[in-house]
C-alpha cells in the first residue's frame, strides 16, 4: 500500500475513492468533516440524525455514493475524548480506517482527521501516526496461498493522509516507515515455515536485508563455533541435519569511543523437544521459536534504516533442536563458550542453552554498555503474564525502568519479575556447574536465573521472556495480524531512540 501526505488544497471532491473524516466526542464535526457536509449537501449531518453516533472511538458512520460528489463514501470516524489521544491511539485509529476500507473493498482513499480541540499532539505528528497505524495494518503473509485468493487480497493500494503540515508529518513518520520495515521483516521471519527457513536460511537472509543498509554482518557456523567452544549451543544442535548459525550485525552508526548496546536473540528455527519430544499441540507453533533472534534482526534493519545514531550488535544463535541419533541426551554434560558445566535434565529447556554461549560471545568480543537478550523462552511466563506483557528480569533496577517506559508508548508492554538467590539454589546440579531445568514451580524465574549465571560482573543485563507475546492465534489487535507479531522492534527502537542515541 502506497502512503503520501497531502495538503488539504490539494484534494476536492471530485476525486474517487473513500474520504475518512472525523469527529471528538460530545463536540462538533471537525473541519474536514463540516467541509465535506457542506460538499455533499449536508448528507453527513442528515445520517447523523438518524444514527447514534457520538464520536466515541471506533464509531463509524458511513454515507455511500454521496450525491454531488465523485467520492465513493463518506467515512465519519469517533476520535473519542481529545484529551485522551496519543500516539498509540492514533496509531489504532489508522489501522481501524484501513481495516473498514479493506472490508468495503476500497482502492484509493483519503484521511482528513483534524486535530480536535484539547488534544495534546500536533498536526503533523497526527498525521504521521495515524499513516503508521494504516501501515501496521497493510501486512499481509500470503505467499504460499494458491487457491481463493480474492477472498485474501487487501484491494487498498493507495492512501492519501491531509494535513496542513505536511513536512512535518514526512519528517516523523520517515522514522516511523523504518519501524514498520523492521517490524515486517520480524513477522516474516516467524511466519515462514520450518522447511523453508532454518539457520542457514535465516542467516542468508539477514545478510541479504542488512549488509545493503551498512551493516556489517558475519556469520560463524558450526566448525568455527566448535573451534572457539560453543558446547551449549551445539549441542542443542547437535540432533539436526542443518548446520547451526551464529549471526553478528553490527550498526556504528554513533562515536567510536562509545561501546556498543547489545541486542542477543533465541533463534531455535524449530523445536521439537528434543528427546524430551513435545506432544500433542505442543508441537505446533514451534517455528516460531525463533522469535527472539527475529526481533533482533527486524531492530537491526529498523536502526539502520533510520541512520540511527547509535552503536549497536546484534547477536542471534540459530539451531534446531530435533530428536536424532546424535541428538544431545537427558543426563549429558554440556561444556559452555564460558567454561562452565551444564547437566541435561530436559531437551526442551534448549533456548537458555543458546542463549549462554551467544551472551559469553556477546560479551567478551564487544564489552557492550549492556546487554537485553529476547527469548521465546518458557511456557510459564504464558502461565503468568498470559498474553499481554512480557517478562522482564535484570540485575539494573535503571534498565528495567527504560524498558518499562518503552513498553508503555509503544504499547508492548512488560512486567518485572524478580531475581534471588533463593530460586539459584533449584538449579544446583549434583554432578555439573549447574542443571538445565529448576522444577515444577517458577519455571520463568529459573531459567532467568539460569542466563545470569553467563552474565560477568559488571554487565547491565536484561532478560525479556516474550514465550506469550512473540504471535497470537487470531486478531486480538487491530494493529497485529494473526500470527508473528513482530513484538520487540517497536520497544527496542524507542528504547535506543530515548537513551542511547547521541
């Protein structure tokens, strides 16, 4: 879909399509709104006599086929109260526009939404949302579709959002543009299937997608990793015919006296469990596992893409953990990139496996600022948070807030969840450093506390367990379609825009 920014002297109502006009509630039309009244002979205020409409968000109201005018529909759209619009409202008022335009099967349309009176965001930054939102809601995952094809397709290839401020809205939403890109490329990678993307593939691709952005990009496979000790993360590896990948992208794009954030993503391609085979539905869903490693990379490309000023490494590690007669066992001793011992207790607790070499590499080869590594990790963060935040834990009471605070403007949302020596003690192995798996109970706390044990003295870390945020079955938001969600590359690119960018 084709977005632009007009000014309101550059359209009339002589053009086709949708033209979407708004109002607040409990006050009058807009201008947008009262000028298109008066252009089609007072058909809008005639519908609103015989409906309830009162400007409450995600009312409509529509007039097809105006009299008088070449528009197709008429669109009047609640804004709701206007002291209570932000950026994230508007962002879903876009993708409600576009939504009701791809139901009617719209081309070409317009939105002309004023900036109500009491609303605290400017003209450009309005407009610069409300396209944003449009934008989320145009992503579509269709490519192994053959068959009814028409009942799938998103007929909407051309919208016009006018505003008085048109620079403005260009100069924000080019930031934004880059979000969406990465966000996309983030929902593509969990959404292709297993057989189509596994580690080499996922690798090629993030090669392909970053290095022409300036990215520098390298990619370490399993002979390399052998060489320099990557037990823990081969040997979740170890069971698949596909070789495992190791990708690192970096983005200098600030001072080069200043060290780097680094960015570290659980890329388990597939997981079928391992030995400790899942069952059932368990199964099913597990190409998303990778997840972590996809947020990483869609950051990476959304950073880049926007010339951020900002020194950042991304770091992912990429296997697939399969049952085989060479797959890693119950009972076996994994021997990490830190040096310290592992004792297999289950195969399906593999991501924390991964995700210890690929932090000891992260760490000692950049000496980053700090650390935040994503990670599909545990099904009771699921248990605990269900699906609308994701589990933080961090040794920095500093980062956690930031995290926190990005997570609320950008609407991916996290909750803390704590850290103690109490919960080490359940990982004690009797016979290695450590064990894989905790128990029963607390199992999102434990592996936690697991990945903080390949943390080195003075690393500001930050763990984010997304196991319930990373994909949703159905659409639950208007700005998330069903399945990959792209969860992580909003947080982490206002997180660097907020605190680290020069």
């Amino acid at each position: 879909m084709q977005i632009s920014f007009v000014a309101p002297s550059n359209v009339t109502a002589r053009e086709g399509g949708a033209w979407v006009v708004g109002a607040a509630e409990g006050s009058a039309l807009l201008p947008g709104a009262v000028r298109l009244d008066k252009a089609s002979g007072g058909a809008i205020a005639r519908a609103l006599k015989v409906s309830r409409f009162s400007g409450k968000v995600g009312q409509i109201l529509e007039v097809v086929a105006p009299a008088g005018m070449a528009v197709s529909r008429l669109i009047l759209a609640g804004l709701g109260k206007p002291e209570l619009m932000d950026e994230k409202g508007l962002e879903t008022l876009g993708a409600q526009f576009v939504a009701r335009l791809h139901t009617v099967g719209e081309s070409s349309a317009r939105i002309e939404v004023d900036v109500p009176k009491g609303a605290k965001v400017e003209k450009g930054e309005m407009a610069a949302h409300l396209a944003f939102g449009a934008k989320l809601k145009s992503y579509t995952f269709d490519k192994y579709r053959t068959r009814n094809l028409d009942e799938y397709e998103k007929k909407l290839k051309r919208l016009r959002i006018v505003t008085p401020e048109v620079a403005a809205a260009k100069k924000v939403h080019a930031g934004l543009a880059a979000v969406a890109e990465g966000i996309f490329l983030a929902r593509d990678l969990v959404n292709e299937p297993p057989n189509v993307l596994y580690p080499a593939e996922f690798s090629r691709r993030a090669r392909a997608q970053l290095t022409k952005l300036g990215v520098k990009v390298e990619i370490l496979g399993d002979a390399e990793m052998k060489k320099q000790g990557f037990g823990a993360l081969l040997g979740v590896g170890q069971g698949s015919e596909r070789e495992s990948q190791l990708v690192v992208m970096q983005w200098n794009g600030g001072k080069k006296s200043v060290k780097p954030i680094a960015l570290v993503g659980k890329g388990v391609c597939f997981d079928s469990g391992g030995l400790s085979i899942k069952v059932g539905v368990g199964m099913q869903g597990m190409k998303g596992d990778m997840a972590g490693a996809a947020a990483v990379t869609g950051t990476m490309l959304a950073l880049a893409t926007r010339k951020a000023k900002v020194n950042a490494v991304g770091v992912i590690g990429l296997v697939e953990n399969m049952p085989d007669g060479t797959s890693f066992r119950p009972d076996d001793v994994l021997t990490s990139l830190s040096g310290q011992t592992i004792e297999v207790l289950n195969t399906d607790a593999e991501g924390r496996l991964v995700l210890a070499d690929a932090l000891t590499y992260t760490q000692r080869r950049f000496k980053p600022k700090a650390v935040i590594d994503l990670a599909t990790l545990t099904g009771a963060i699921v248990a605990t948070l269900g699906y609308e935040h994701a589990g933080v834990f961090s040794n920095d009471d500093q980062i956690v807030s930031r995290i926190q605070a990005a997570g609320r403007y950008t609407g991916e949302r996290v909750w803390q969840l704590p850290l103690d020596p109490f919960y080490d003690k359940m990982i004690r192995s009797k016979i290695a450093d450590m064990k894989n798996i905790g128990g029963a109970n607390s199992g999102a706390i434990t592996a936690a506390q697991f990945l903080l044990r390949f943390i080195e003295k003075d690393t500001v870390w930050a763990h984010l367990d997304i196991a319930g945020v990373a994909w949703q079955d159905g659409e639950q938001k208007v700005t998330i379609p069903s399945w990959g969600t792209g969860w992580g590359v909003r947080l982490l690119n206002r997180l660097m825009k907020e605190h680290y960018e020069a």
